[in-house]
C-alpha cells in the first residue's frame, strides 16, 4: 500500500500541486497588480519580487516540461523556461516594465544596459562555477586541461571556416546599419554573425564591441543600442538552439559507447571525487559562500590593477583553477565551496534560465528566424563544433558525448546560464567546470584576433 501511496504522491518542488497553485496565483495578483498601478513602486522589491516570480515560472515551467513525453528527454522544461517568459512579455501578459526592472535592476550588472542591479545572473553563475570547479577530481583536472583547450580551439577554428564559406554559399547580407561598410560575403558572415557567437558573450563581446570598434566604425548610421540588438540576435537564437542540440544528444548518445555517463575522460578516476563528498552542512554552505565571495572580489581586483577589459570571471576561474591543482586549500574549505554550489544548482536552476527569458527580446528572436542565412550558420557553427569533438574525443582518450557537450557546444559563448542549460538537460552537471572554461579560453581570444581583424578590414 505504502509503494502505490507514494507512486501517486505528485509534488511539484517538494510542495503539494495545491500549496504551489496558491503561489502561481500569488504571482499572478503580483503582476495583475504591478500592470495596474505601474507607478506604485512599493509594490516593486528590488530582490524579493524578482526572486519569486523567476523562482515560481521557472519551477512550474520545468515541471510541465518535465512531464511532457517524449519532449521531456529534449530539456523541454529549460526551454519552456526560457522561451514562456520572453513570449508573455511580447505579448503584453507580463507589462514591458517589470521586464525593464528585470533587466536593469536584477539580471544585469550595473552599467550593462543602463544596468543599476544585483546582477543576480552573476551571483548564480560564480557560486555554480566555483562549487563545481572545486569537486572536480584534481588528476582528472590535470590531465584533460592539456588536451580539453587544444580541441576547443580547433573546433572553434572548424566553425570560423565553416560560417564564412557557408554565408558566402548561402549570400548573406548584413543589416542595413552595416551595408554600407561591406567587406563581403565571407567577412560579414564571420564578423556580424560568427564572431558575436564566440567573442565571449553579452558583456565582454557584444558589450565590448557595441560601446567600442563596432560603434566607431558604424558612427553614422546605428548607436550603440542598435549594434547591440543587431549582433545579440545570433547569440540568442544559439543559446537556444546549444540547450535543445544537447537534449538531442542525450537523447540520441547517452544509453551508447560513445557516453561515459558523466565522465569526460575515458579512465576509472573521473568520478572519484563523488566519493570524497561530505553530508550537507547548514554552516558549510556559509562558508563555501564567503570564500567564493572573496574570490570574486579579488578577481575582479586583479581585473581593474590589469586594466583590462576582460571579466573579471576569467582570472576567478584561473585562481580556482591554481586552487584546484596546487592544492592551495584544505579538503574541508573546498568541499564547503561544493556544497554551496551544489545548493544553488539545485534551488535556482529553473528560476535563471526563466530571467534569462524575461530579459530575452522575442521580437528579436522571431526576427533572426526570418533572416535563413543567419539561422544556417549559427546551427552549421554549433553542429561543426559538436561534430569535430565528437570524431577527435576517442583518440584524444575523452568520451565523445561528453566533449561534444563541452568543448563543442561550449565553445560558443552562449554564456553561464546557457552552459548550465546544456549540462542540465544532459544530466552532466559535474561538467560545467569544462564548459565554463572552453566558454571563457575561446571567448577573450576570438575578442582579441577579431578586435585586430574589425579594424584592418572595417576601419
């Protein structure tokens, strides 16, 4: 009797379907609320309100997802969290300035976008990262390190050539605030659809290029908001479309020899530091989040002394990094940092992936969908990259589902909550460490060479 009681038992987050139907209608008096007295800012907390209403779309959307056959296998419920949202503001359902909130006063980091925010994004992301880089077995770490980068950047090399040929074949023209500067087929494919798909993301890419060379050299005819909207338009779409390639993966390599079940490399020690976990403890996590609080801060230091227009989360990962294979702190300290890690993946997954969505532009989407030659080489780009890891992974002694995942579909600068998607959907989430490091290697050096080659070929 207790079996079939607890067959029937459905909880929708470890609540009762009624007790979380009270909370969507909660929501949803918020909103109606807010749309009503748009200038009522009490009604408006800067990081309660945002918090609840990401927390209950993205939990009740992956649930629905997660319930839908078939589809269910596909990471149905990451996409409906992020596409819903994104679709209910189009529509007017959420009103346009709750939308603005979110971008501005909770999703963003201050100064992007006019952002004055928490930039709660970069909160999740750091604390996911640090607590899943420092889990990782440290051997393990060594040795694919060596490797891992070589082939993330020849993918990425594959795919640079790939979507030139590819929009020279198919004839891409570029947006009108960039026509009268055409430099061709070949190089306006590369540099107005492949370079902002790999150029390091939102902020240091697309940001970087929007407020500098590209609003330089295009002065006359687009401001910087424009060039932003114009190149985020691919970015968004393979963000997307990575989350949905790696459910098709799953679904299509997982139950094969080409899966490790989770292991990147082909050895026994890949998943010896499961073993080595500890219970969960209320005071670890608040000591993992310190030290990873402190890191931060120290990278971010480390990025102003340096001058540089890096993120400050490429010298956090390369502190974390030295942590790791030196050893620099105790078993103890290291597995707090897992467990508060461990803890936000699992609490705040769904929720960012639905403010991700909230602050996604449908209307810019649908419109990148029309454009056929930009959609055809962001899927030839992503498939490219997935596809040369996944024949080089055997001989390189990597599991080929694993690296696809990784140095593929990673090395697209699809951002931290795209590379969580992606591990989500695939039940890899102890490999976000390898997908946030081919993200962040290949990102800072596209920014680099194609800095050098915007300014021999557009200026």
């Amino acid at each position: 009797m207790n079996e079939k009681n607890n067959k029937k038992k459905i909880e929708i987050f470890g609540f009762h379907p009624l007790l979380f139907l009270s909370f969507v209608v909660i929501m949803i008096l918020n909103i109606v609320y807010m749309k009503i007295y748009e200038d009522n800012k009490k009604l408006w907390h800067p990081l309660l309100t945002p918090l609840f209403i990401t927390m209950v779309l993205g939990i009740s959307l992956n649930y629905i997802g997660s319930k839908t056959p078939f589809f269910n296998k596909l990471g149905f419920g990451f996409l409906l969290s992020i596409l819903v949202p994104s679709f209910l503001i189009y529509q007017g359902i959420i009103p346009k300035h709750i939308a603005d909130n979110f971008d501005k006063a909770f999703f963003n980091k201050p100064g992007a976008n006019g952002g004055l925010g928490v930039n709660f994004s970069q909160f999740f992301i750091t604390i996911v990262i640090a607590g899943s880089l420092l889990s990782v077995d440290r051997d393990l770490l060594k040795r694919s390190l060596i490797k891992f980068i070589p082939i993330t950047l020849i993918a990425i090399t594959f795919s640079f050539v790939v979507s030139g040929f590819l929009g020279y074949l198919a004839y891409f023209e570029p947006d009108k605030i960039f026509s009268n500067k055409s430099q061709g087929r070949f190089w306006d494919s590369i540099f107005f659809v492949f370079v902002p798909l790999t150029n390091g993301g939102t902020n240091l890419g697309i940001g970087g290029f929007s407020n500098g060379i590209y609003k330089e050299a295009f002065q006359e005819t687009a401001d910087a908001s424009q060039i932003r909207s114009v190149l985020l338009a691919p970015l968004i779409l393979a963000r997307v479309l990575s989350i949905f390639f790696a459910g098709l993966l799953f679904v299509l390599f997982d139950k094969t020899k080409y899966s490790g079940k989770g292991s990147l490399e082909q050895k026994q020690m890949d998943n010896s530091h499961k073993s080595t976990k500890k219970p969960l403890e209320h005071q670890q996590i608040g000591m993992g989040l310190l030290i990873i609080f402190a890191l931060y801060n120290l990278g971010n230091m480390i990025n102003q002394v340096l001058n540089s227009y890096l993120d400050a989360m490429v010298y956090v990962i390369i502190i974390l990094l030295a942590i790791k294979i030196f050893d620099l702190l105790s078993d103890k300290y290291q597995n707090a940092v897992s467990q508060a890690g461990k803890f936000m993946s699992i609490n705040f997954t769904g929720p960012v992936l639905a403010g991700l969505g909230l602050t996604t532009d449908f209307n810019t989407l649908i419109n990148t969908l029309k454009n056929p030659s930009v959609v055809l080489i962001v899927i030839a780009s992503l498939t490219v990259a997935v596809i040369t890891t996944f024949i080089f992974a055997q001989s390189l002694g990597f599991y080929p589902l694993e690296l696809s995942l990784t140095a593929g579909l990673c090395s697209h600068s699809i951002g931290g909550t795209g590379n969580l998607g992606v591990m989500a959907i695939s039940h890899r989430e102890d490999l976000l460490p390898f997908a946030t490091i081919a993200t962040r290697v290949v990102g800072p050096l596209v920014y680099i060479i194609s800095t050098f080659g915007f300014k021999c070929l557009y200026m």
